[in-house]
C-alpha cells in the first residue's frame, strides 16, 4: 500500500490517504474522497510499500492527480463561496438567529455546501437550510463549531505578533488549564492568558513539562541539605593584643 499525506484546504492537519496506483508527488494537488465527499489537496508527502501496524485501519482514497478543470473547479468554488456566505448571513441578520457564521465550502464536484458558524447553544436552522437550499439549488449542511475551530479558520495575528498557531502548525488542540499558568509563575490576568479567540492561549501547553517535571534535591528548599555546623567555639578566648601610637591613650 501506498500512503500520501495530503493537506486539504483551511486544515492543518495533514491527513493520509491511500494513494496506491495514483502518481502523486510532493507538491501536486490531488482530489481526494474524503468523509464530507470530494475534496482537493495538496501532498505534503508520500510513502512507497506502507504496512498498517493494525491491519484493521482504512484509509480513504486518493482518486486522482488534479487536471486543470478540477483547479478551475476549485477557483470557481471560491467565488461561489463568497456569494453564499453573504447570502446565508443576511438570511441569518432576517431570521435573527443567535449564530455567527464562519465560512462557506464548496465540495469540489458542487454536490454540498458546508457552512460553519458558532453558537452559544442548539440553533434550529431548519428554515435557514430551506432558504439556502432554495437559492442555490444543492444540498446544505449546517456544522457548529468552536471559538478555536474559528480563529484557526479565519486566522489572525496573535499578541506575540506572528501568525496564530492554530492557523499555521498546529494539528490538534490540546486541553489547557489555568494551573499551567500557575506552574509557570505567570500573572493570572486573563487579558494577559487569553488568546484572539477568547480562551487560554495554546502556547501554554509548549513549556509546561519543562515547569511540570520534578525538581533535583538542590533546587527544592524542603529537600535541600542542611548547611554544615559552625566549629565549636574555643574554652579559653583568645589573647587579643593592640599596639598603640604615640597619639593614641591606652587605657589604664
């Protein structure tokens, strides 16, 4: 079997497909079938003669390289997408829904189009799917997703000024805790901890171990040795002697 580790778009994760047969190398764009349906990526890498550990694991499969009509295909769904999204939100502002929508998805063949939004709660959308799907005649799945799901999608820039990590490396969001704050001696001022999204910043998580592991008996002060007795003091004292000038007086 042959593996390609491929990016799809608006993702950071890479994920594999099964390539066997289809000649893809790093860089091409391929169309993939993914679980949403056919997609276009871009290989990241391959792997030639790929034996699963768990011969139970599936992979999805990569159909094709892209031709010229499926980059075409994708440019147009570019533009497609922007209608509906300004679409769907004045159906929402209309409708006056509690949800913000995120973005808009063409699948590569147009058989569905994906919006993701956020909400505080269970949105009935019922009649928004109708409106949707009367206006642009295919099908229509509403998908709610979280406030880091969107800043990963919209990207940005973070207050250490580069591009956020969830936009550009990151694979998947790990839990974060306050007590990571509190291990690294940082000021729990949530301005200060809280990412564009409005929750802990994720570059908590990178040094924590470091302030985590166990400390050497040196460091801890419970732990370290006591300091060796001072020398026992001498039973006659010492003879101390002066010698005085001619301006100086001694005493008598």
């Amino acid at each position: 079997m042959d593996i390609a580790g491929i990016r799809l778009r608006g993702v950071c994760k890479v994920f594999h497909f099964d390539c066997t047969g289809v000649p893809l190398s790093k860089g091409d764009y391929a169309v993939v079938q993914t679980d949403r349906g056919v997609a276009l990526g871009v290989v990241s890498q391959r792997i030639d003669g790929f034996t699963p550990r768990n011969p139970k694991i599936t992979y999805n499969k990569a159909l094709r390289t892209a031709t010229a009509e499926d980059l075409l295909a994708h440019q147009e769904n570019a533009r497609r997408e922007t209608d509906a999204e300004a679409f769907c939100m004045n159906r929402i502002a209309e409708r006056g829904l509690p949800m913000k929508l995120v973005r808009a998805e063409y699948l590569l063949d147009r058989s569905k189009v994906i919006f993701y939004f956020t909400a505080d709660g269970r949105i009935d959308f019922r009649e928004l799917v109708k409106d949707m799907a009367h206006e642009l005649r295919t099908r229509i799945e509403m998908r709610q997703i979280g406030v880091r799901d969107e800043s990963r999608v919209v990207g940005g820039v973070g207050p250490c000024g580069k591009e956020l990590c969830c936009a550009t490396f990151l694979t998947d969001f790990e839990p974060i805790t306050v007590k990571m704050a509190k291990d690294q001696k940082l000021s729990l001022n949530p301005a200060k901890l809280s990412g564009v999204c409005g929750r802990l910043m994720c570059c908590l998580i990178y040094e924590h171990t470091s302030y985590a592991r166990p400390k050497c008996d040196a460091c801890d002060p419970a732990k370290r040795p006591a300091p060796p007795e001072p020398p026992a003091e001498l039973d006659e004292p010492e003879e101390l002697s002066a010698r005085l000038t001619e301006d100086e007086e001694g005493t008598p």
